[in-house]
C-alpha cells in the first residue's frame, strides 16, 4: 500500500498516522470513527454489510477493491467493475439467507414425511 505523504501531514508538514486495530463490519455497527476508516470490500459483503462500512467514519472512506475476484463475479463480459460493485453490493444477503433456511426446512420435512 502506497498513500501521498502531503495527503496526511498537519500544517506543519507532520504526517499524521495513528495507531488503529481492524474490526469486524458488524463489530463496528453502532460506531463512529474520529478520522478515516479503511474497507477491504469484498464481493461477499451484502446490501447491509457494504452500508455498514461506508458509514462509520467522520473524515474519509478508502475502499479497496480486489480486481480479480470482481472479474470473476462479472455477470458477462461487457459488464464493468463499477456494475459489478454496484449489482453484488445492492444484494440483501439476509433476506437470501432467509429463504435459503426456509427452502431447506420444507425440503428436509418433505424427505421426513416420506420416510414415514
């Protein structure tokens, strides 16, 4: 990681760095962050764990992208990694989750009632 030194120095010409632990996203719900907060999206992250993130900082957002697995993730070739962010991050997990566990108990009673 590479950054502009001019960027994160006072008046003064100090850079300005501080010491900072990583957290979770929902570690961090319910949290602001005094400064700049750093996101390693990925294309896991859902609709609510992409607003998470973006929105626990008071300064700045840097969000950092990994290239190759939104390649992949590319509905066809003619879609951009903005559409792609964009697609996977308007996703409610949650709600997939839920319908997924639903799916799975109806199928797994069916099986039971006919195994009786």
């Amino acid at each position: 990681m590479s950054f502009n030194e001019d960027e994160y120095s006072n008046e003064d010409g100090v850079l300005q760095l501080y010491h900072a632990y990583a957290s979770t996203i929902y570690g961090s719900q319910g949290l602001t962050v005094n400064g700049d907060t750093f996101i390693a999206w990925s294309a896991s992250m859902g609709k609510a764990s992409t607003y998470v993130a973006g929105s626990r900082h008071k300064e700045q957002s840097h969000w950092y992208f990994n290239k190759a697995e939104i390649n992949e993730m590319k509905a066809n070739k003619s879609e951009n990694i903005h559409d792609v962010i964009v697609r996977l991050s308007s996703i409610d997990k949650r709600a997939k989750l839920a319908s997924s566990l639903l799916l799975d108990t109806i199928k797994y009673k069916s099986e039971l009632s006919m195994e009786i």
